[in-house]
C-alpha cells in the first residue's frame, strides 16, 4: 500500500492495512494523508536523464509537470519524490 502525504508518495509495510492505520490515528496525525488505489511505477535511470534534459517530466500519478513541479492532484514529479532535485 502506498499513501500520498506531505507532497510524497510513502509505501507502508507490508502486511499493514487501511483499518491498522485508522485504528492508530494515522489520518489524524496526518490531515491530508490520502491511500493511493494504484502501485506507481517507478521510471529507469534512462527516463529520468530524458526528463532533466527535456524540462517536462512525470509525476507519481502520471500526469505531466515541470520537473519541480506537482500535478493538480498532488502529486510531485518524480525528480521531487526520488529527492533528485
């Protein structure tokens, strides 16, 4: 499972579910915090060269952004998640 918070997108341990995070007050320590319903995809080192020379990049959810940038939905590009920029 993977959560959308605080501009990141985390990946929970395995074996810990929605409820586990609700029953100890996850969403309240964090407003905000969102439960992604797909698996990201990761892109290779080669997409991420594509993506510094070409000034566009992809965020989390695949939506287009500058490569500082964050989509409408939240999501940061990929450079700002793998902390590359």
């Amino acid at each position: 499972m993977n959560i959308l918070r605080d501009g990141k997108v985390r990946k929970i341990k395995a074996g810990v579910t929605e409820a586990d995070l609700r029953a100890k007050g996850y969403f309240e320590k964090h407003p905000g915090a969102k439960v992604l319903d797909f698996e990201p995809e990761y892109p290779d080192m080669d997409q991420l060269s594509e993506w510094v020379s070409d000034s566009v990049c992809e965020a989390a959810d695949g939506c287009t952004v500058e490569p500082d940038g964050t989509c409408e939905h939240g999501f940061p590009s990929w450079l700002l998640q793998l902390g590359m920029i």
